[in-house]
C-alpha cells in the first residue's frame, strides 16, 4: 500500500503507460529519457555516451539432470548446473 501522499495507483501507471507508448520505429519517451540521462551522465565522467558491453548476471540454480556441462562458480561455492 502507498503512502496516503502519494497518488492513486491508477494515475501512476496511467502516466508510464503514455510515456513507455511506442510510435512506429523510434523508441518511448520513457527509453529516450533514460539513453538521454545515461548518455549525459557518462560524458560528464569523461566516458563514451553509449555503452559498448553489457554484462547480466544470473542467480546460480541447479539445472536438470540432462544437462551436458557442469561447473562451480567457487565464488559462491554452489554448483552451477548439475
């Protein structure tokens, strides 16, 4: 539940709906606001304005047992996969 100062719920995700809307090719306004707030942020460092790698990271979970390879991430001291 949000704080009684806070707007109804409705409002807020009405207003990301127009804002995340996609017209034809380009991106929302949402996605521009972002690239344009990184992009700034990233110069201001000294830094390209776009990124040129991206890394994710997963949660380690144990997979079936059909899988092919297995291994252990000693960081965590789990088993990968397996």
């Amino acid at each position: 539940m949000l704080p009684f100062n806070f707007p109804k719920w409705r409002t807020g995700y009405d207003y990301w709906q127009k804002w995340s809307a996609k017209n034809t090719d380009e991106d929302s306004l949402l996605e521009a606001a972002l690239k344009n707030g990184v992009g700034e942020v990233r110069q201001s460092l000294g830094r390209n304005a776009h990124t040129t790698l991206l890394i994710v990271d997963a949660q380690s979970i144990k997979n079936t047992d059909t899988a092919e390879h297995k291994g252990l991430n000693a960081g965590k001291r789990v088993s990968g996969i397996g």
